[in-house]
C-alpha cells in the first residue's frame, strides 16, 4: 500500500525543515529583541472557545471531533488567539503588566486549499496585553516588520496597510450608512479585493448610500496614503473633515517615532472582518498585491474579558508561514536549495580503512563531539578515500579528518575543504584545529 500526505498539508524534509526553521528563526529574534516571551497550548480546544469568539459560522471551517464515547466536543486549533485570551483570564490576577507573549504552533483549517492557503500551517503570533495607545499599537507593528527586515524583505517588497475601526466606523456613518448596517460595510471593506469592482459598487449600494456618497465611500476605500503624507488626501476622498480621522493622526506619530513610516499607509478598507477588533487594524501585503496577506492584527481590547478575565487592552496578529516563504522565494531570499541552510558540520572523519583507523575512528568522533563540536562520519566500508571526501564536500563540512598510515606514528591528516590544503597534523592537536574558526575567504 502506498500513502499520500492529506491534502494541504506538507512533508518536511531536511532541506524543507531548514527553510522553515530560517523562518522561525527570524520569528523568535524578532520576537525576543522586543522582549516577548515565548508560550504554546494545546493543539486541540474545546469547540465552545471558537465558537464563543468566533460564532457558529466557524465550525464549518474546522476540524471538528467527538472522543468516543464522550459527550464533549473538540476542535483543532485553528488560530491562536482564543488560546491565550483563555491563558490570560485565567491568570489574570498573577501576570505582570504588560503580558508580552508569542507562540510559533501549527494550525488546522478545514477548507479547500489553494495557492497560500493550507489546511495544516505554522503561524507566528505575537500579543501586547494590559496597555493600549498608539505608541503600543506601533510596537506590535514594528515586531513584524522586524522579522520581515531579518528575513531580507525591505519597505519596497511590502507594504503595512494600517487602519482603525473607530475612524472607518465613523466615516461610513458620516457617509450614511445606517447604524445597522456598519457591520455589513466592515464586512463589505474586508472583501473588496475578493470581488470585483462592479460587485463591490453593486454591494456597497445596497448598504443605502445615496449615489454621490456611494462615490465617496468608493474613493475613500481604494485611497492609500503613505504614513509620512497628508491626511487631508484621505479626507478629501471621503468628503469628510480631517479631524474625523483623529485616531489615525495619533497612530501617525506613534509610526513615525517607531522608525516605521517607510512601511506603513493609512488604508480604511482594512478594517479586518472579524467583530472583536476594537480599534487598530492592519494587515501586511507583497507590495504587487499578487499574493495574500502576510500578516494581520489588530486591537482587541474585549476578548479576554469574554472568556471570564477581567478587561484587557490587547493587541497582536498572526503571520503565516505560507504566504510569507511564496514571497520570500520570489524575491530570491531563500536558496533553491533548502539544503544549504541546514547546519555545517566542522568535521567529518573517514577511515582508510587500516584495522587501526577503523579502532580510532569511534573513539576520535566521540572526543570531538565531547568538546562541543558538530561531528559526522562516513559509514562506507570502503578504502577509497576520493569518495569519502566527496561525501564531506557534499554534506559541507570546513574539515576532512584522514585516519590512515599516519596512525602509527600518533598523526592523522586534516584537510581544509574550503582551501583544498592538507596537513598531517598529530591526533592531539585535532580537537583545537578544528575549533578554531575557519580563516576569512579572499
């Protein structure tokens, strides 16, 4: 019988799990050079905690189960932050102000995969709890922009679409959008670039706008303002006064001081679907558009306070690894060859194949590896020596270690595999040689 990986899932090999672990490592830098702390939960959840957060809509889209024989339902993780919120209110009254967490897990989403999308991912997720204000805001968007400038991408390969809730609801009521009907403009503005533009006109005028503040919602939605450029040219899209976007103003300084003004631009149609978000949004996108978000976050100041926890300033977002390693890939900063990350040994030992060598050869591997170092061997029974150092070229080792005739004498012969030259070197001189860092290219 012959298996398949599910569908939308991956096989990691070495050279797969280097790329990823590249990734992750960006990830968790970032992540602790602004001081958060590094937490995990569990990889299945009650159904209740997604469906508390998330409505009954969601289910739909999870891998859902019943123990047997039991009465309670579960759920795969689909998404982090109702996990913390739960580790947040039931620690409430213990933890320190602010929280700073992140958490690297694997997520399930049962839907139909495609290009970006996968129903098994690995997320990066990083929350702020206890403090709110724009300078916070701007901390949380700078750790993601942290791990993306790591990672080689720079302010022209990606663009922070920064938004607020508050401004958006207050431009779509100036608009005339009825009280009733701002859930559905939010969800509207969360899929204008899932839909096409005579739809988008067509949904957007079933909300009630009168023709000519149809055409301003419209202008306003698909205005992009660079952080560092006049709001008066968002305001002037929406036909309303620049005070209306005061709470943009305030997250304008906050980028501003944080060295993030290149990144960023004020984009009201992000607004971020979900009803929880309470104030800041953004979401980060290949700056072409081709592909799907990176990243996406915002405010949340509620959410740990439905879960029991008492009220809770939040902010934080979650980035994909997906989307992230497609447009990683195409700006040409990952190797074709995963295998090139994957850890270099500082020495590889061959046998020549005397009976002493082959004696040595376990007892040598065992010192060096005692004292630190990353040590491989050759398995082959073979006295080709040509074919062994091929294999230690080809794993990229910076030394070659020859036990041969030289044995007899206490010598073995060391090999430099960037340089080509080659030494013999006696047995107890190895373990430093090889330590000592290996001489700058020219």
């Amino acid at each position: 019988m012959k298996f398949q990986a599910p569908k939308g899932t991956r096989d990691f090999y070495p050279a797969e799990m280097a790329v990823r672990r590249r990734i992750e490592a960006a990830w968790r830098d970032a992540s602790v050079a602004f001081g958060f702390e590094e937490i995990d939960g569990p990889t299945f959840e009650h159904l209740g905690l997604y469906t508390a957060k998330s409505g009954e809509g969601i289910v739909s889209e999870l891998f859902s189960f019943r123990r047997a024989g039991g009465s309670d339902d579960y759920a795969l993780r689909p998404e982090f932050t109702p996990t913390l919120a739960r580790m947040a209110a039931a620690r409430a009254a213990q933890l320190p102000v602010p929280v700073k967490w992140f958490a690297v897990p694997n997520f399930f989403r049962a839907e139909r995969p495609q290009r970006g999308r996968l129903r098994e991912f690995f997320q990066w997720n990083v929350d702020l709890l206890g403090l709110e204000g724009p300078s916070i805001d701007a901390e949380v968007i700078g750790v993601a922009v942290a791990a993306l400038a790591r990672l080689g991408l720079a302010a022209t390969d990606v663009r922070v679409k920064v938004s607020h809730r508050v401004a958006a609801g207050r431009l779509v009521r100036a608009l005339g959008v009825a009280e009733e009907s701002v859930a559905g403009a939010f969800e509207l503005l969360d899929r204008r670039d899932k839909m096409p533009p005579d739809e988008f006109t067509k949904r957007a005028a079933a909300l009630g706008l009168a023709p000519d503040a149809l055409a301003r919602f419209e202008a306003a939605v698909r205005t992009r303002v660079p952080v560092a450029g006049d709001l008066e040219v968002l305001a002037r899209a929406a036909g309303v006064h620049a005070s209306e976007l005061a709470e943009l103003e305030a997250l304008r300084g906050a980028l501003v001081a944080a060295g993030l003004a290149d990144w960023c631009e004020f984009d009201l149609g992000i607004v971020r679907g979900l009803a929880y978000y309470t104030g800041t949004v953004f979401e980060i996108h290949e700056a072409s558009g081709a592909e799907r978000a990176i990243a996406g976050g915002g405010r949340y100041d509620g959410l740990v306070e439905l879960f029991g926890g008492p009220r809770t300033p939040a902010m934080g977002f979650g980035m994909g690894d997906v989307v992230l390693g497609l447009v990683l890939a195409d700006r040409g900063l990952l190797p074709k060859d995963g295998a090139e990350l994957l850890p270099r040994p500082d020495a590889f030992v061959v046998s020549a194949g005397e009976p002493a060598a082959e004696e040595e050869l376990p007892r040598l591997v065992a010192r060096l590896r005692a004292a630190g170092l990353h040590v491989r061997h050759s398995y082959k029974a073979t006295r080709n020596v040509g074919k062994l150092l091929a294999d230690a070229s080809k794993q990229r080792a910076r030394w070659a270690v020859i036990l041969g005739s030289e044995l007899a004498q206490g010598q073995v012969q060391l090999k430099d595999l960037a340089s080509g030259e080659q030494r013999v070197v006696p047995l107890a001189d190895v373990t430093p040689t090889v330590r000592r860092p290996p001489a700058p290219s020219t």
